[in-house]
C-alpha cells in the first residue's frame, strides 16, 4: 500500500524516515522538544489559561493503530482553551496518549533530561479557520495541552473510565462509545506552564501548534500504565503486536524560545 499511509513507529517506518512523505518533518518549528529550565525565559506577561469543556461534547474512544484517542463534538464552541498565550479561543477536539514500552520512558518533551512514561495531548483548533484540516495549515491554528504522566504508588481516578474502555478498543479501529466525561478532570493541580511554537508530533508533522506543556506532571500506577500497553497496533485479524513506544524523540529547538509561566 501507498508508504504514506504506513508511517508509524518501528525501525521501517518510525520518524527517522517520516520527512520521505512529510518533508516539513526536517523542519526547524519541530516537535517535540528538550525543555532545560536554564535556558527558559519567565514571561510574568503570560496570562494564565482556562478551560471550559462540556462533558456532553465526549463522543468515543477509538484505537487508531498507533494511539488511543478520545474525540469531542467540535461543530461549535461548546469545549473550549483560551488564555495563556492563545489569540482567543479554541475548540477542543480530542485526547490522546503517548508512552513507552516500561516506565521509565515515553513521553515525547523530555525536561531537564526526565523523560516521563507518558504524555497526554488535548488537541484544540482556532475556530477562526473553517475547519482543522484548514487549521492545520496555519501557524496559530491548533494548540495542545500536553500533560506528563508519571508513575506512582497511586492510580490516577480519573483515569479509570478511559482505561476501562481500553478492553472494547483492543484493535486498529476499534471505537467504543465515550459519553459524558470533562477532560479537565485529567489535568494537575497546578496551571503552570511552558509554552513555545511548534509541530504536530506525528506525520503530517505540520508546524502549527502552541504547545502549552503544564509542569506539574499527574500521577498513575504502574497498573495503570500496563493497562494502556495492553492496546494493540494490529487488527483483529492480524498478529498480536502491542502498541508501546509510540514517541517521537525530541526534535532540533533552532532559534525558538521556551516560555515560562512560572519563575
Ligand atoms: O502529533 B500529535 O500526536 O500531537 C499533536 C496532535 C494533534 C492532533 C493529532 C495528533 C497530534
Ligand atoms: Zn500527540
């Protein structure tokens, strides 16, 4: 089949060969990034952000063969992002995970060299554009809150109705019904945050996000995040091949700065 549409994460087709389809992959707005606190400026300018979701906008939980991703009702203003250093308000579209093959690794923004076992993005697009294949194209057009996920004693509660959906979705296009749930409920304590200009970590790798990377990380169990490993890549009909390691490494930061809400 057309190579573009294989790309993924193994030695074959994983993101040192992504640019071969997505040439702006070798771009210098790339994502993710190594974030090192010394090199962060604090911009005490940088307005705090918000959220106002409405559960009733939750529609399914789906296994696209290389995430887990929940997706809202984005045909009006009904969950939205704005603040921060956002240019008004945003549409929340989805949620999805990225994380490794065992702890100690998988998220995709590494800081000051620790790399979480996971990361959590709540994709959002400027509604300004008439849609998020427009919004895509354009340099403000999609924010992401991203969240690591660290492991401890203590399972996270708000997890538990996402990771109980993980048995009806075991399979590349497997989708289940996922109704009544705010997203909010996933984020840390703390609202502070780094943001810098950036791109989407997976083909097509477009260069259109603000990255808004909270850094308190949130807390799951090691249960917790075998749960998540136990999704599937493959189809039903196919070979069991366990869905881990579906990060991309940190990409060149060139010329951008790293901003901090926080000193
Ligand atoms: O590349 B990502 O995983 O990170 C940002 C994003 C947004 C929408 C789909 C996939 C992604
Ligand atoms: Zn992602």
């Amino acid at each position: 089949a057309h190579q573009s549409c294989q790309w993924g994460y193994d030695s074959d087709n994983g993101p040192e060969h992504w640019h071969k389809y997505y040439p702006i992959a070798k771009g210098e707005n790339q994502s993710p990034i190594e974030i090192n606190s010394k090199e962060v400026q604090h911009d005490p300018s940088l307005p705090p952000w918000f959220v106002g979701y409405d559960p009733g906008a939750a529609k399914t939980i789906l296994n696209n063969g290389r995430t887990c991703r929940v997706v809202f009702d984005d045909t009006f203003d009904r969950s939205v992002l704005r603040g921060g250093p956002l240019p008004g308000t945003f549409r929340l579209r989805q949620f999805h995970f990225h994380w490794g093959s065992s702890d100690d690794h998988g998220s995709e923004h590494i800081v000051d060299g620790v790399k979480y076992a996971a990361e959590l993005h709540m994709v959002h697009w400027n509604p300004k554009y008439s849609n998020f294949a427009e919004a895509l194209k354009q340099a403000d057009g999609v924010a992401v809150v991203g969240v690591f996920l660290k492991v401890g004693k203590t399972p996270k509660p708000e997890m538990k109705r996402i990771l109980e959906e993980i048995d009806n979705i075991k399979t590349k296009g497997k989708e289940a019904p996922f109704s009544n749930f705010d997203p909010s409920i996933l984020f840390p304590k703390s609202r502070d945050y780094w943001t810098y200009h950036g791109s989407f970590t997976t083909p097509p790798c477009e260069e259109c996000i603000t990255w808004i990377l909270l850094r308190e990380p949130i807390e799951v169990s090691p249960d917790q995040m075998a749960k998540l490993r136990s999704l599937s890549i493959n189809a039903e009909t196919e070979p069991v091949c366990p869905m881990v390691d579906n990060w991309r490494p940190p990409q060149p930061r060139h010329f951008r700065m790293v901003r901090a809400s926080f000193q």
